[in-house]
C-alpha cells in the first residue's frame, strides 16, 4: 500500500497542475477566435466601406466616365476603317484622322437630316391639333369625373370646416428652365467636344495602350492579362455589331409598317423607333411616342392598335430572341444579372447608365472569369 504523510500538501498538486493546463488551453483558443472575429469583422467593414467609396467615385465622375466609355465603343466601331486603310499604306495616324473627320462628318449629316424632319413634322402637327385637342379634352373629362367621384367618397361628412388655404405658384418660364439647366447642358456640350479627341488619340495608340495595360501586371499574370483584355475587346465589338444589325432589322420592319398605314415621314419614324426599341425596359415607351404622334389625325383606331401591337412585338422580340441569339452568345450572361446591371448603372449614370450597362457587366464576367478569387463571381453572372 501507498502510504501518504498528512502534514505534506503533495497530495494534491498533481491534479491542480493538470487541471491549469485544459483551462489556459480553452482561454488561449476564446482568445484566437476572438482575434480572428475581430479582424473578419475589420476586414468586412473595410470591404463595405471601399464599396461605398468606390460607387461614390463612379457617381461623382459620371460625366468623365461616361465621355470616356462611349470614345471607347466609337473607337471599336471605327476600328475597323483604320485598320483597312492601314492595309493599303496608310499611316495609322493618317487613318485615324480620316476616320474621325468620317464620323464626324456622318454625325453632322444625320443631325442636319433628322433635323429637317423634325421640323417638318413639327410644322404639319397644328393640322391635327383639333384632333388631339379633343381625345386630351375627353381623357381630362374622364379624370376630372373620377377625380370627383374619388373626392365624393373620401370626403368627411362634417360641413362648416373652414377650407384649405391653396397657394397657386406661377409656373417656370422658359427662360428659367434654359437658366437652371445651362450649367449640365454646358458640361455635356463639353464631354462632346472632347470625344472626337479622345476617339483620335485611342485609335493612333492602340498597341501601344494595349501593350502598357499588359505591362501593368507581373510577369506571371501577363499571358492571362494579354487574353482578357482580347476577349473584352472581342466582346465590346460583337455587342457593337449585334446592336446595330438588331436596330437595323426593327428599323425596317417597322418602317414597312409605318408605310403601309400611310404614316407621314416613315422612313424617319421607322429609324427611331427600331434604334430607340434597343433601350432595355424604356425602350417600348421611347419607340411608341413617335408614330404615335404622326398618327394623330392620319390612321384610324385600327391603325393605332397595328401601330401599338408592331412596335410591342417587334420590342418582345428584340429582347427575348434576337438579343439574345445575336448579342448574346458572345457576352453568356443570364438575365438576373443584365437586370441588375440595368438597374444598378441606371440610378447611377441615368438613361446612359441603360446603354452602357450590358458592356460593363459583360467585361465584369470576362474579368471574373481569369480571377482565381472571383470566378464563383463569374460563374454567377454567367448562364
């Protein structure tokens, strides 16, 4: 048997030592997590608040950005012509040169045309003036009276209440309103006279853009940077082509349409309408106020219901199966992300932010696509 001196204290150090020991293990491990939900917690707020800067900054520099997008796709549109006139001996920058005075030259051309129309148009509207004034003075009729009907059942039953003071402001004139917005009408005039410079200058230094922006990454990312910015610029040019051959189809069939009712300057209302169908979501209300206008007086309610169901379906059309089949392929986006790329950029950017936010997303996927840390990202916004 063991025997134990009861004036020693040894009995009991051995169980004190090997209980100190789990209990500094657990307080060591509530340290480490508490560290580390410390710094995950750090790190999220730091993610959250880059975000909130980030689109701040987009927000902020909306004028500079958007100026820059667009010399971006007109540089991809005019592309092409350089590189045609670079075949036959001509110096790029030469090329460059000639193709911006072309655009130019094109974009005068088309305002001073499309113009001239619409003048025209606007002189023949009084002729059906009568008739607008009356379908507006029934519509009115027809509100006033549910308007009065509304009031009568929503009225409180007490009388004798004194009445509610209404202050009648007198209505901006149109001096007023030219004053309040020549400030943005003077800053996008200004965005427009740098365009052509902006097209010139990245057209004359494409390779050289292109091999800086590579030269930008380490030596080891370099092959994978060289084959996103391809496929981005792969990307940009089919959704260039695709939206004009789409434009262009609309454009005809309604112009046929429009022709076949008897409707004024269908040709023009036709070009409108097709390229205007384009726009996501506004695009519908944009492509009917037209030929709805010309119509007025011209075609009978017959005409106006071939008018309402030619542009819908041709709008129908264009977003589900010819935007798709065309556009599509190349960019592989499902519609939950181009609809929130829709909505996003157009309550940052406005209406431009509608036509600039399928490239952006679509360069977003491809980009996400070469990432390691974000191709789950990629993965989502793809099909």
């Amino acid at each position: 048997e063991m025997l134990v001196d009861p004036s020693s204290n040894r009995t009991g150090v051995t169980p004190e030592k090997g209980g100190a020991k789990p209990d500094a293990l657990a307080d060591l491990t509530e340290e480490a997590e508490v560290l580390q939900a410390s710094i995950k917690a750090g790190s999220v707020a730091q993610i959250v608040v880059a975000v909130i800067a980030v689109i701040g900054l987009i927000y902020l520099l909306k004028l500079v950005l958007v100026t820059t997008l667009l010399s971006v796709l007109l540089a991809f549109v005019l592309e092409p012509v350089v590189s045609g006139l670079a075949r036959i001996r001509v110096p790029r920058a030469a090329g460059a040169l000639l193709a911006v005075l072309l655009l130019i030259a094109l974009a005068a051309g088309l305002t001073s045309f499309f113009y001239g129309r619409a003048v025209d148009f606007a002189s023949q509207l009084p002729r059906y003036s009568g008739k607008i004034r009356s379908a507006l003075a029934d519509l009115r009729s027809q509100t006033n009276q549910i308007e009065e009907s509304t009031r009568s059942m929503i009225a409180s039953p007490r009388s004798g209440k004194a009445p509610i003071a209404v202050e009648v402001q007198e209505a901006p004139g149109l001096l007023r309103v030219i004053s309040a917005g020549s400030g943005t009408l003077g800053e996008v005039l200004l965005s427009i006279t740098f365009i052509p410079f902006l097209v010139y200058f990245m057209l004359t230094s494409k390779d050289h853009a292109h091999s800086a922006t590579v030269r930008l990454f380490p030596k080891e990312h370099r092959l994978v940077a060289h084959r996103t910015v391809g496929r981005i610029s792969a990307m940009i040019r089919s959704f260039i082509a695709g939206n004009v051959l789409v434009g262009l189809i609309n454009a005809l069939v309604s112009a046929i349409v429009f022709w076949r009712l008897g409707i004024p300057y269908f040709y023009f209302l036709g070009v409108i309408s097709g390229f205007a169908s384009l726009v996501p979501y506004l695009g519908i209300f944009l492509a009917l106020l037209p030929p709805l206008a010309a119509a007025a007086g011209v075609v009978n309610k017959t005409g106006v219901v071939i008018i309402l169901l030619t542009v819908i379906v041709l709008h129908l059309l264009t977003m589900n199966v010819l935007y798709p089949k065309i556009v599509g392929k190349r960019l592989r986006l499902n519609p939950l992300a181009i609809s929130l790329s829709l909505l996003f950029w157009a309550w940052i950017w406005g209406g431009m932010g509608l036509i600039l936010a399928v490239p952006l997303v679509g360069a977003t996927k491809i980009i996400c696509d070469y990432v390691d840390p974000l191709r789950g990202l990629g993965a989502w916004l793809g099909e």
